[in-house]
C-alpha cells in the first residue's frame, strides 16, 4: 500500500491521524483515542517505500541532514499535513488529515463574536492550546474570515502551509518555511517591508521569533499566532518566560501595549451532533488585563475572566454552556 491508500483508509473511520512506524501496525486517531488498522506490523522496507513519490530532491537532502520533515499534500482527495521522521533507524509518518477547504468559523462552531477580534487592525491575537485542539484551523478561519471581509494584504508563515486560500477581497501571500523562506525568522524581517496589514504566524517557539512577532504589532499591523499552552494565563506566561530573566518586564510592557486577544481553546467530542468542537476561554485586553500583564501579575488573569463576561470574556464553563443551549452544530469534520 501506499500512503495515499492508509490515508484513504483513515479518512473513511473519519481519523483525525494516521500512525506509520516500522515494527508497529498502522494506528489511527478515532475521537481523541488511537485504533489499530489492522494487526500486521509494517517492516523498515514498507515505511521507506512510503517515500516514494512523496519526496522531492531537495525533500531527501533536507531529511538527511535533519532527520525530520514537514509537508502538506493532497492524497487520496484529502488535505494531509505530514510529519516525516526517522525512528529506530527507519521513516515514520504522523499524519494529520485536514479539510480540503479552509475552515470557516461557521463550520468550526466558533462563537460568532470571535469575528470581532478581527476589527482590530494592528495588535497580538494570540490562539493558544494543546497540540491536537484545532489552532491552526481557528487561525486559518480567521484569515478565511478577513480574506471575504477586508481588501487588506496578508502574508502567512506556515511550516508547512495547511490550506491554500483563493484571495477574495484580500490579497494573500502563504509562505512555507523551507520551500520560499529558508526560517521563519527571516520570513518575519521580509514581512515588515511587504506593505502587509496582516500578519499569520503559524507557531511561535523561539525567543526570536516571539520577539520579531511582538515588533511586528509595535509596527502597525495585525498579528495572528499560536502558542502551546493549557489556558490563557499560561500562554501569556510562557510567551514572557522564553525570554532570559532581564528581558521579562519590558517584554511584560510589550505585550500589555499590544496584546487585543488571547483564545486558549481544547477540542471536545459532542455524542449528539457526531463532531468534535472547540471549547474555549477567551481573553480580552481590556485596561484590567494590560495592568495585570505589565505588572507580570498572570495569576489575576482567572478572575477578570470569570468577572468580565460581558466585556466578550469566556470561561470554559461560560463557552460549554453556550455550546450546550445550541439548537444544531455544523456537522462537517471536526477541526484538526
């Protein structure tokens, strides 16, 4: 078989992942809980056939000195964001399946108000939750969202790009690390001499690129990113915390200047509709909020989001609620 055949396979159990690793049958993600595909474990020669076809050239060269690879393919008419990995001497493959079309936030069953984090036009909006919670596709609805709404310029920085957006009012630029930008880094100092209004940053890790992201929302423009984190307190507080000890109260000052938004977010199976949705916990930068930040007090974040409903805040609690007094969720495939 080859990858194209698991991912078919996958997609009619309705996976969110696909598993491939010599020495393992193949797995797959079913709500939230990994299934076997069958009993018979692959062998080193089935996963590095696997490889072909899927490799370019230059894919090969980089997995040979990296001994990891990101792409995004269509197989078997589905949308895959592929991990490539090298395990026991032999390729392995973390396959995530993804809608073919850019989600919309209609589709992902997100609250209505979140378009009104996209009125802002210079400023951090910051998604953040664990990996596997659907951030990358809350932050491809949210360019879906502008990309109908607004005649603006927005150039994404992706590893690898997950869904191609057809420009509508907007015009869009996705840039994948590796294949048109050598770092995401390098592709944040070309951002700010593009004439962009918004800016997508598929994941922040480094202090660099943490501290390029926030110069860019000093600058004018309208930032989107994503953060692994367990609530909003946390991610702000890992945000600050990657910087060394001295760095921390101006960085603290930075964000409070900049910060609109943060949406920490987890996904949840909902028996009666068939799907997975998000639940989440929103925070709006409000005077209380940007106090707190730049006074680094992250543990008072909690209580301004239980006192705050009507400034657009949600708890969990809050948006599970909201959830459950829904006549109908949208039924396509949940977010990735």
């Amino acid at each position: 078989m080859d990858l194209a055949s698991f991912v078919a396979l996958a997609a009619q159990r309705d996976a969110s992942d696909l598993h491939l690793q010599a020495g393992q049958p193949a797995q797959i993600r079913v709500r939230g809980q990994l299934e076997r595909l069958g009993e018979q474990p692959l062998s080193a020669t089935d996963t590095a056939a696997l490889l072909d076809g899927l490799l370019s050239a230059t894919d090969r060269t980089r997995l040979a000195s990296q001994r990891s690879l990101d792409l995004a393919r269509d197989l078997a008419g589905v949308r895959c964001r592929i991990n490539v990995l090298i395990s026991h001497g032999a390729p392995g493959f973390a396959v995530r399946l993804l809608s073919q079309e850019p989600p919309t936030l209609a589709s992902l069953n997100l609250h209505p108000d979140f378009a009104r984090l996209l009125d802002a036009r210079n400023g951090l909006v910051l998604v953040s939750g664990p990996t596997g919670s659907g951030k990358s596709s809350t932050l491809a609805a949210f360019v879906d969202h502008l990309n109908g709404t607004r005649p603006c310029h927005i150039v994404t920085i992706e590893q690898p790009v997950e869904f191609d957006h057809a420009p509508r009012q907007a015009l869009i630029r996705q840039r994948e690390v590796g294949r048109d930008t050598p770092s995401v880094e390098q592709a944040l100092l070309d951002a700010l001499r593009e004439d962009i209004d918004v800016l997508m940053v598929g994941e922040m890790r480094e202090p660099q690129t943490m501290r390029l992201t926030l110069a860019a929302c000093e600058t004018g423009h309208l930032v989107l990113a994503t953060l692994h984190s367990a609530s909003v307190a946390e991610a702000l507080q890992r945000l600050v915390s990657a910087f060394p000890a001295e760095e921390q109260p101006s960085v603290c000052s930075q964000l409070a200047d900049c910060l609109q938004a943060v949406i920490c977010q987890r996904l949840q199976w909902r028996e009666a509709a068939g799907v997975r949705v998000p639940e989440c916990e929103v925070l709006i930068a409000n005077t209380a909020v940007r106090a707190n930040i730049r006074q680094g007090q992250f543990f008072k974040l909690g209580s301004l989001l239980e006192t705050n409903a009507r400034a657009g805040m949600w708890t969990y609690d809050r948006y599970r609620a909201w959830l459950d007094a829904r006549p109908e969720l949208a039924s396509p495939r949940a977010p990735r």
